[in-house]
C-alpha cells in the first residue's frame, strides 16, 4: 500500500500525541515513575526544633512507604530562618558563586514565590492536579498560589496558620477582680486598647510613692499584619490586585484608627514591644496578653520570670480582636511549597510527595506538633483532629490543642484573608511592618525621658498624639509605601 508523505505525517502526529496522552496520564498510578530507578527530590524549609523534627519523622515515613512503592527518595534540609531560606534561594537562581542548586522543592511565602515565578523558575503545578484534587483544599489556600499571570497554581498549600490572642490568665484574674474589665471587653481592638489603658492606671496605683511605673497589657507580633486586616475589617483593600497590577489605598479616616488603637497606646505604654517575640514579653511579665501567629502557641511561657522569682500562669486562647463594628476577616498566613521548574519526572514526583504531606492524617500529625492548620477541607475540624490523635497515639501539647480547636470551632464565621501578590510586594510589607513600630518604640523611649524630668504621661505624650503628629506620620508612611511599591 502506498503512503504519502503528507499521510505519514499525519500518522506520525496520531502515534507522538498516543505517547503524550499515555505520559499525561501517568502511565498508570505511578506516572513517569519506576521504583527500580528512584528519582530523589531535595526540599529546603525553614522549620527548626521539633517543627523540623516532626516534618523529616514523616519524610522518613514517606521514603520507607509511599516513596519506596513510587520510586521517589526525599531529602530534606532545614535553610534556618525564614530569611536565610530566601537568601539561599536568590543565590540559586542568581547562579551565585558558591551557592546550592536549586532544591526540587522548597518552603515559601506568597512574595517570595512571585519574585521566583518572575524569573520563569517555578513549575506550573495545574498539570499535576485534577479540578477534583484541587477542590479538596480550602479554597482560599489554592486562590493564594495562584500567581502565575494565567493564574494557573504554583504554591502548594501544606501548612498555614491564622492569629489569636494568647492571655496570661492568672495574672489577668487579679486585675480583672480589681477593675471589673471582663473578657468581653477584650473582643474588639478599642476594647483592648481601652482596658490596657486601665491596667497601665491599675498597676501604677500599685506603687503610689513612684510615678507613671503602670505596665503594657499587650502587644502584637507582625504588626503588617494590623495594617493589612485591620483595614480589610474596615471595607478597605490596602494592595488592590488586578491582573498583576497594584492599586494602593490608604484612606486618612481609616488609618487615623488604626494609628489611634496601636501607636498611641504604644506611645504611652499601654502597649508594648520589648523582646523579639510578644511571648517573650508574656514570660518576663511586661505584658500579659498578644496577637500573634497560631504557630507561636508553643511558646507561650508556663511561668512569669521576675527578678525577684517566678511564679506559674495558666493561659487562656481567644480570637483575635477586630475593630469595632468591623467585618470578622482574619489573617490567611504560613508559608507553601514551590516545586522548581525541571523536568516533567521530577516535578511529577515533587506533587506526589506533597500530595501525600498534606493528606488530612499526615497533615494533623505535624500541625499537633506545630501548631499549623491542615490544609484540606476535610481535615479542619475538631473531630477528624480527635480521631487522628487517637488512632495515632499522638501526645499533643494543650496549647497547641486549643488553639487549632478554637480555629477549627471560629472558622465558618471568619473570613481569611491574605493580599494578592505583586511586584514589590516584599518591600511594601516592611514598609507596613517597621514605618510605625519602628516611630512608636522611639516616641516611647522620648516620652520615658519627659517622665523622668518630671512630666505627668500626659504632659510628656501630648506632642506626639496630637492632629499634627498624625499628620506628620500620615503624609510620611503613604510616601514610604509608594515608594517601596514603586508607585
């Protein structure tokens, strides 16, 4: 028979597009994977202590079961802190002279991922997962890393976290028996600002023969965070993202509040900021509440270290506060996974191993031990919780436990929230972080100064809660914000 050329073309394209439906569907359960020749997968993170010692307990797991009947070996490296993973990442891509390769897979915030998708070095991870897969995450979680400019995914979700409030109770019983402030008032962020003031005034009744000594009844971790939520609760999108395009809003009504319930109690030490971590304050008595991760549980301190001893607490996990009369938006945090672009073996294989991390059982083993939340609808739950704990044996600590349980129990009326990425999107969040806190904690040392020549806390803070002070900082921090954003 004869065949023409055109034909055996046609044929040819018929068999070539047979060979890539059969790789497109995995050749099976395995795909491209043949256990008789492992393919071994790198995975930086940033986890250390018993965060890191939980994660490479299940990547072991993983080689001796799934991975072994697969053929994929798993390796996994702790880079240190969040910044020295990033460090090292930009070093890998930017061919940096004695840097690592780049890892197959690797830890990383929503900002970070962007910078990398930009130099074209993430894979496109919609072609590992079906729209069924997908639809088991919480929704939020997939919008989150889907940042590529045709919005298909390149973050995994595999941890995320969101803010509570953490309270010294039994130091906050004696001032609450004292001053009648009850819990309640401790909902909303003026209610908060408004009983630390009465504590401050509390404890400086304490000590009558020396003036303006009252204490900070709480602080906050991440104070970007304020800013981004708290105007969310206000009806106000700071970094409005459209089509990679960033509209910056910063109305002077709204951050007029937020300036009013953070740096002015700041300013007067009502609120504080003192170690690295607000925990660390917990422990050392200079506060006895804050609003921080839920990852940072295991660290609320057990006792109040005091120079003349220390005495034990117990502890009480409340939601976050919210603005008065504000919608409920909490913050959506917690770094996700990106698998860097190769080859269709080695990313097929990385979306295996984290398709299998964040199986709901797999996922509430190392949230129990680092206060992460699963990231499957299924897993969010008290219940599925208690069922893995007990079928596990797992020891959790009771922190930990109360605070995913309180989570689990507030999350249908929550809406979590995090901003789009978008160029410059890293610089802008310091500029959130720092441009406030940083102007807070020096009014605070020169208002100290005023009170020890003498001044009342009145008379040595008026100058810096004034109109004009505000004023001031206003017109500076939305030319700071514009210029890290590039606007």
């Amino acid at each position: 028979m004869k065949i023409t050329v055109t034909a055996a073309r046609r044929a040819c394209a018929v068999c070539l597009a047979a060979v890539l439906a059969l790789a497109l569907t995995g050749c099976g359960d395995k795909g491209p994977l043949d256990p008789k020749d492992p393919v071994s997968l790198t995975v930086w993170h940033y986890y250390n202590g018993s965060q890191q010692a939980a994660f490479d307990a299940l990547v072991e797991e993983f080689n001796d079961t799934v991975g072994q009947e697969l053929g994929i070996y798993v390796e996994s490296y702790s880079q240190g802190s969040v910044a020295d993973l990033e460090s090292a990442v930009r070093d890998a891509i930017g061919g940096k002279v004695g840097a690592d390769a780049m890892p197959d897979i690797f830890s990383s915030y929503a900002d970070t991922a962007y910078e990398v998708e930009q130099a074209g070095a993430l894979a496109n991870l919609s072609s590992y997962l079906t729209e069924e897969e997908l639809g088991r995450y919480v929704d939020s979680y997939i919008e989150e890393g889907r940042i590529a400019a045709d919005g298909s995914l390149r973050i995994f979700p595999t941890a995320k976290s969101t803010e509570i409030m953490m309270l010294n109770r039994t130091d906050w019983e004696d001032f609450s028996a004292a001053s009648g402030v009850s819990l309640e008032d401790l909902r909303t962020i003026e209610g908060v600002a408004a009983a630390a003031r009465t504590y401050y005034e509390w404890t400086d009744s304490l000590t009558p023969d020396v003036p303006e000594d009252g204490r900070a009844l709480y602080g906050r971790d991440a104070v970007a965070n304020y800013f981004i939520i708290g105007l969310q609760q206000l009806g106000v999108e700071i970094f409005q993202v459209e089509n990679g395009e960033m509209t910056l809003n910063t109305p002077e009504k709204e951050l007029r509040r937020l300036w009013e319930n953070f740096y002015v109690p700041m300013v007067k030490g009502y609120f504080g900021a003192y170690g690295a971590f607000r925990s660390d304050d917990v422990k050392t008595g200079d506060i006895l509440a804050y609003t921080g991760s839920t990852a940072s549980a295991m660290y609320f301190p057990d006792q109040v270290e005091l120079d003349g001893g220390s005495h034990a607490i117990d502890y009480i996990v409340m939601p976050a506060p919210v603005f008065e009369g504000g919608r409920d938006y909490a913050v959506q945090q917690g770094a996700g996974m990106v698998v860097s672009k190769s080859d269709r073996r080695h990313e097929y294989a990385s979306v295996e191993f984290l398709k299998w991390f964040t199986q709901a059982e797999n996922n509430l083993r190392f949230g129990c031990v680092s206060g992460y939340l699963p990231v499957l609808k299924e897993a969010n739950s008290t219940e599925k919780l208690d069922q893995v704990i007990a079928d596990q044996g797992l020891t959790v600590s009771p922190k930990t436990y109360d605070c995913l349980t309180a989570i689990f129990d507030g999350m249908e009326g929550m809406t979590l929230y995090t901003n789009k990425s978008f160029e410059n999107g890293y610089a802008a969040r310091k500029v959130l972080e720092y441009h406030l806190a940083d102007r807070a904690s020096a009014d605070r040392t020169a208002v100290l100064e005023a009170i020890a020549r003498g001044e009342s806390l009145e008379e040595a803070s008026a100058d810096y809660v004034s109109d004009d002070a505000f004023e001031d900082w206003y017109g500076g921090f939305c030319q700071a914000l514009r210029d890290a954003a590039g606007k």
